[in-house]
C-alpha cells in the first residue's frame, strides 16, 4: 500500500474516516491562516473576495484564536480590520459588495474530493480493512464513493454496499441496546460501546459538522427550494 494509501488506512478508526480527514484538514488550515498568513498578502487578497471567510469559517477562526493562548484574537482583528476598511470603502462608492465563495471552503470542497478520489482508486486493498474497522462512512461520503465505484468498479460497489448495511445493522443493534438500558427493569448500566452508538449513528447519517458539511446543506437546499 502506498503512502496515500496508509493515509486513509489510519483515519479507518471510528465514525466516518472521510469526516475526520477532513475535519483535522480544516483546523489544521484555521492554525495555518492564524499563525503564517495574516500578513501574506496573497491570502489577505483571497480574503477580500468574500469579506473574510464564511460565516461558518470566520467564528470558527475566531474560536480558535481565543482558544490558543499563544495566539489570541489580534491576527483576527488584523484580518478583519481590513475587511471593514474594504466594506466601508464600497459604501462609500454607493455600491455595496457581492460576496464571493470563501477560499477555506474551496479548500475543503478540493480535500474532500481528492480523498474519495484516492479512496475510490484503492478501494481494493482498503475495502477489506474498511470492513473490519469501527468505522462508518457517512452518508454524504457513502453517496459519494459508491457513485464512483458503480462508474468504475461494480464488484467493488456491490461489495461496498453489504458492507455498509452490515455495519449500520451494527450500530443500531448496539444503539437499540443502549436504549433499552433505561430500561426500569435493566439491571446493567450501558456500555463504552452502547454509548458510543448514539454519536456514532448521528456521523453515520449527518456528518461531521464542517463547513464542508454545511456547503452541502445548503446546495441541497437550492435545489428544493429554487426560489430561495
């Protein structure tokens, strides 16, 4: 198996290994940002095409500079300082700005497609150790990924399919379980594994809050609601 191969072997832990990939991508860029870029001018001009991040992005950003304390909120304030100073600059010209897409979702929008790119490409060697993880794809990724394999591999989406219910008949036996330890009449407490299954079962149907992950909520929106 190859790097990027052992790469995605190592994220097949538990809940949806694309998920987590991508969540550890996305803070692993908000560290990038805060520590290396508030000053580059190039990314300060990626900025400025959408007024800073998304909201999403932006809060999210904000949280982990006051979290940090080797960080704290001044590189922010430096970033949005001058977001305003260009708000107030198109005001002031009688026109008020679109907002463009935010460079950090692009970001996530090329990560999550190169990572199932390279998962649908090793399906082979990482369907087997899929299998016998803890893991789950989410149902956005599962989508994602059998869409590839019914194009290019139809055995392997076949096999991904028994794979997936398998392991979803899985968590909500263990989900079950844990409900009926509430049971009045249960005489044992719930274990590590039934606890688990209520976040599990979320991740497998909703995701890993990213903003990624709230991208995909909104397209799926317009394409309900049009008028919106």
């Amino acid at each position: 198996m190859d790097l990027i191969g052992m790469y995605l072997r190592d994220a097949l832990g538990e809940g949806c290994p694309v998920c987590r990939i991508l969540r550890k991508y996305e803070e692993s860029e908000i560290d990038t940002i805060l520590y290396e870029h508030v000053n580059n001018p190039g990314v300060r001009e990626k900025f400025k095409e959408s007024l800073g991040l998304c909201t999403y992005h932006a809060w999210k950003t904000l949280g982990k500079a006051y979290s940090e304390p080797l960080l704290g909120p001044l590189g922010v304030a430096i970033i949005y300082e001058h977001m305003l100073r260009t708000y107030i600059a198109y005001l002031e010209r009688g026109t008020v700005p679109e907002e463009g897409e935010c460079f950090l979702c692009r970001l996530m929008e090329e990560k999550e497609k190169s990572t199932i790119d390279a998962f649908a490409g090793r399906i082979e060697e990482l369907l087997p150790e899929y299998e016998r993880s803890e893991s789950v794809l989410c149902r956005n990724h599962y989508v994602m990924l059998l869409q590839i394999l019914r194009r290019e591999n139809s055995t392997a989406a076949e096999r991904l399919e028994r794979v997936q219910i398998k392991k979803l008949r899985v968590l909500r036996e263990r989900l079950d379980s844990f409900i009926d330890k509430f049971d009045y009449r249960a005489r044992e407490r719930p274990t590590k594994d039934e606890i688990s299954a209520l976040p599990l079962t979320i991740e497998a149907l909703k995701g890993i809050e990213t903003g990624i992950a709230i991208k995909h909520r909104e397209k799926q929106k317009r394409r309900r609601f049009p008028w919106r």
